[in-house]
C-alpha cells in the first residue's frame, strides 16, 4: 500500500490492486485504529468511514480536495 502523502498524522494511501470489477478512484486515509475511504470522481465525497468524527472528515476532504 504505497502512502502519498502524510498530514498531522494521517496517512493517504491507495492498494494498487483492489477489486474486480475495479472502483472508481479513490484514496484511503487512516490515522490510528480510524479509516476511511473518499471517493475521487467523479466529485470528492465520503465512501467509508470507521471512527473518524465529523471535523476529522472535514479536514481530510478538504485537504483532499
């Protein structure tokens, strides 16, 4: 799982080989035990969530974004 790009102790990362059939693009955020997944297209928003709370959510999607 390559990382692309760390921020306050969150890790964005992608799997090179995820599913078939594949997903749209997305990148993978954790920190800690919390994980989530963001869609990138066709807009930027919220796939998966397990533990980050609201104003983590917002932080990471505008970083993102």
């Amino acid at each position: 799982m390559p990382v692309v790009f760390r921020y306050k102790g969150y890790s964005f990362f992608f799997f090179s080989n995820e599913r078939i059939p594949r997903e749209p693009i997305h990148i993978h955020v954790r920190k800690g035990e919390a994980l989530a997944k963001i869609w990138l297209v066709p807009s930027i928003k919220l796939a998966e969530n397990y533990g980050f709370i609201t104003s983590e959510l917002k932080e990471i999607l505008k970083v993102i974004e």
